[in-house]
C-alpha cells in the first residue's frame, strides 16, 4: 500500500506541476492539517483515492466546509485495508484562536479515545497537526508538542505516528523520521509518500 502524506505547504509537484507518473499508484491520501480545502480536494480528486485529514491551527476556512471526497478524521477511527487509522487536530493553544488545545483538553480528548483502542485491538497509524512533546516540536508556545502524544505512543505503540506544524526542509526522507521504540513518528511537512505491507502492520493484540 502506498499513502501520501501532506500538510502545511501547498507543494508544485502535487498542484501547478502535477504529473501523476512521477508519483505512480497512490491508495490514500492523508493530511496533517493547514492547507487550503481546495488543494484537498485536488488531492482526492488526482489520486482518486480517498483523503482523510485533521484541521491545524491556521485551517479556518475548514470549520464548517464541506470537501467532497475528503473525511474529517478529528477524534474519529477509520479502518482502512487491514489498518486503523486515528486523527487528532489541532496545535497548542497560544492565542485563543480556533483548533488549538491546552495540555489538558488534548489529554482528556485522548483518554475518550482509549477505549476505541482498546476495541479495535490497537491502532496502526495516527495522523495529527501537532508533534509529540521533545519529538521534532519547538520551544515557543505555539510550536511545542503534546505530552499526550507521547503518552498515547508509549501506551498504544502505533506503527506510524504522522504530524505537520513543524516547518522543516529535508535533503533525505530519513531525516523525517524518529523511531521511538515500535512507532515511527513523521513530520510530513510538504509531502512524503509511505508504504506500508498490510499484513505487517496490524495493531498490537
């Protein structure tokens, strides 16, 4: 399975400059939040695939919008070929603006979830705007990561942990990429394509 992954940066090769060849089959599309609803839904439309993504902190425009052949994955499961998939929006909260949280709130948004988890026998990939605390975040209030994050990969071991809000450029896609025990975490800054074996990623019994 191959999954393309976006936020942040509305990327020429994926809009002005698209050649669908350069990218070859894409399965799904998931995005990490802070881009424009209309590059979302050219997304879905392109790759005929289907989009799940979590809104950022500067996604206003997708309050109350309505993007055909897109899924607002917020605090939602979706299986998806074999894999569960879980979002969580949004960054810390610096300036009371829409999809931001105090440590709090995110902590009690996670702990609703747990039991879905614990349902469904784990999850395998979560998609979410901000970064786990001390895991590619920063120090200033709007850019610093989720203590809960890190709590929800260290108790849940998702196989793939996937975040935007950290603007980085990257000469090699490694430098993407924190492993952290059983949990690769990405910053998906621009794009990054991910493929995955189905039938090795399965969520912890």
């Amino acid at each position: 399975m191959r999954i393309l992954t976006v936020s942040d940066k509305v990327v020429a090769e994926l809009d002005a400059n698209f050649d669908r060849r350069l990218f070859g089959a894409i399965d799904l599309v998931l995005s990490c939040g802070d881009l424009p609803p209309e590059y979302l839904i050219r997304l879905a439309s392109r790759f005929e695939a289907p989009l799940y993504y979590v809104c950022g902190n500067h996604d206003i425009r997708l309050v109350e919008a309505n993007l055909p052949g897109c899924t607002n994955l917020n605090a939602r499961f979706k299986a998806f070929r074999g894999l569960t998939i879980l979002g969580l929006e949004g960054s810390r909260w610096y300036n009371g603006g829409v999809f931001q949280y105090t440590e709090r709130e995110m902590r009690w948004k996670v702990l609703a979830l747990t039991p879905g988890i614990w349902r469904r026998r784990g999850v395998d990939i979560v998609i979410t705007h901000a970064p786990p605390r001390h895991i590619h975040d920063a120090e200033d209030r709007c850019h610093r990561g989720f203590k809960s994050f890190r709590r929800l990969i260290d108790r849940h071991r998702p196989r793939f942990f996937i975040h935007g809000h950290i603007h980085a450029e990257f000469s090699d896609p490694s430098e993407r990429i924190t492993v952290l025990d059983h949990t690769r975490i990405i910053n998906t800054y621009g794009y990054y394509v991910l493929e995955i074996e189905t039938e090795k990623v399965a969520g912890p019994a």
